[in-house]
C-alpha cells in the first residue's frame, strides 16, 4: 500500500512539474523565429496571402516570421506531413486552404495522415469567394444556360482544376452531381498553368477562387456565371450565387487557415490565435488582402475544427458518390 501511495504520489508530481514547464513555456513564447510552412511553390495565391498577414504578424508576437514553400503531395501533403511530424512547440505551422486537410485525405486514403488526429487547430483567417466560370466561346451567359448547354452536349465541356484531388476538381464533381451533368476533367499543375490553359481555350469551364481569377474576369477574357458561396461577392455583385440559382449545396468558399502540430498546447494555441486576429484586424492588412478579393473571417480554434471535419466528411461523401479513385 505504502508503494502504491508513492508511486501515485510521484506520479502527481511528475504531472504538476509538466503543467508548469506547459506554462512557463506558453509565458515565454515565442522566443524564436517561427517557421511557417506554406504547402505550395512560391508565387501562387496560398503564398501571397501567407506574405501579407505574415507581415504583420512577426511584429505582433516580436519574432520573425519565416515562411517555407514545401509544395508537391497530394493537395499539399508533403508540407503537411512536415509540420504533422514537427515538435509540438509552436514553432512550426502549417498555413493551408483546404486541400492538404480536407480534400486531398478526402480523395487519398493512403495520403500518410489523419489531419483530425496529427494537427491542432489554430484558427481560420479569411475566405474569398470562387466563381464557375466558362471561357467566352461558350454559347452559356447565365448559369441556367450552361446547365442546359452540358446536358445537350453531354463531355462536350471540359473543366480545369490546379490538379487531381483539389478543392476545385471535388467542388465541380459536386456540381456535377447536384445538376446531373456530364463534363469532362482536365488537371494541371497548379493554377496559373490551369488559367493559361483556360484563356486559351483549352477547356471550356474552370471554378476558381477571385484571388487568382479575378483579373481574367474584369478583362472580358473568362465569363463568370455564378459564385459558390451563399452571398454575392462586392467585387462582382452582378454574379448570382449558386443558392439563389437552385443549387444550395454547390456551396464553397476559398478559405486559409493555421493548425500546429497535435499536442501543442492550449496556452499557445490561444496566443497565435489572439496575433493572427489582431494581425488581421490592422487596416493596412486588410487592404491589401482585399485587393486579392480575400475576406477576414477568423474565429475560435474550436470552430475552425469544426469547419475542417464538416468538409472532410462533406468530400469524402462527394468522392465516395462520384467514384473517384487514387491516381
């Protein structure tokens, strides 16, 4: 009995000296750069956003902010399985939109990671609408149109994603689904090859966030019929949503968020959330993502896992039903 109680005892001990080392290291964080892992080559819409509220962000917490493009994978699987593995110390995020916690494992079972038991959710940042858009050699100027148009011509139409198991290529298996068409998948290798491919004309239909299409659309070269999320963009407040045209489910925002390795602690996942949020909430921050037609929208850590297991369950339900197979 006497060795029982000791060995509770010590065991309390050991418990209370962790808790305190949790929070003497949560007092003193950061006191080092921080490397942000961004899942994608530099250049792209991921990697400028991450730039610009980065910005801010080191001046916040006092550190440098250190931003690493660890593209390839799976919907950026590879820079996921880097912060997956990495200590659990807040020093090493991964700032993703969905594909690397959401579609990409909802496509690719044997992807390496469960995102809902290896990461800890720091916090959704912005979202920014996307729209369904064709190129104007398509007879379609409403969306109702180019419904009626793929169902006449059933694989006539060919769509445009940044790569297999992207957000894009589930949200327009989606629509497929939902309006009961038939259109033909064409990916690439990220989305500036794709929007090359798709002024060009070399496929016809491409759905694709405002952040990297936007341009295209404001020049005339593409043709926006309709936004995937349930309000109208400012930007483009002519352009229906997909809710207002009968089509409540094909409801999609671009987002960005943050998650650290599992096992970081609360202390510290509540300290980058408060930065990220009083980063996002400086007036020169948010101009500039604005001009990216990309939206503030951070919430609790809570909430953002919330969002990423509803979409995980949301495509991995689109894939199973569209019998989308492993490359």
């Amino acid at each position: 009995m006497i060795a029982i109680r000791a060995l509770l005892a010590a065991a309390i001990c050991t418990a209370a000296v962790l808790h305190a080392a949790g929070g003497a290291q949560a007092e003193t964080y950061p006191n080092k750069p921080i490397k942000v892992i961004v899942p994608f080559p530099p250049g792209g819409p991921t990697d400028g956003m991450a730039r610009i509220i980065s910005d801010r962000l080191g001046t916040l917490l006092g550190q440098a902010i250190v931003i690493e493009n660890r593209g390839g994978g799976a919907g950026g699987s590879v820079g996921a399985k880097a912060v997956a593995s990495a200590d659990p110390d807040g020093y090493t995020l991964l700032m993703t939109p969905g594909g690397s916690l959401t579609s990409g494992p909802a496509v690719h079972k044997n992807i390496g990671y469960e995102p809902l038991k290896v990461f800890a959710p720091v916090g959704q940042l912005i979202v920014t609408h996307q729209f369904i858009c064709v190129h104007p050699d398509v007879p379609a100027k409403t969306f109702p149109e180019l419904i009626a148009y793929a169902k006449a011509n059933p694989g006539k139409i060919s769509y445009g994603t940044q790569g297999f198991g992207t957000g894009t290529h589930l949200l327009n298996e989606l629509l497929k689904i939902e309006a009961g068409i038939n259109i033909v998948h064409v990916p690439y290798r990220g989305s500036g090859p794709m929007l090359a491919a798709f002024v060009a004309g070399e496929v016809q239909m491409a759905i694709d966030p405002s952040t990297t299409v936007l341009p295209h659309i404001q020049s005339g070269r593409l043709r926006a019929l309709a936004t995937v999320t349930d309000e109208r963009s400012p930007k483009l407040p002519d352009v229906p949503t997909t809710a207002e045209l009968g089509y409540p489910k094909i409801n999609s925002p671009f987002w960005l968020g943050v998650v650290a390795p599992a096992g970081t602690s609360p202390e510290i996942i509540n300290r980058l959330n408060a930065a990220f949020r009083e980063a996002l909430n400086d007036p020169a921050t948010r101009a500039r993502l604005d001009t990216l037609g990309a939206e503030v929208r951070i919430g609790t850590p809570e909430t953002f896992g919330k969002m990423i297991e509803s979409q995980l369950a949301l495509w991995r339900s689109v894939v199973e039903t569209a019998g989308i197979k492993s490359e």
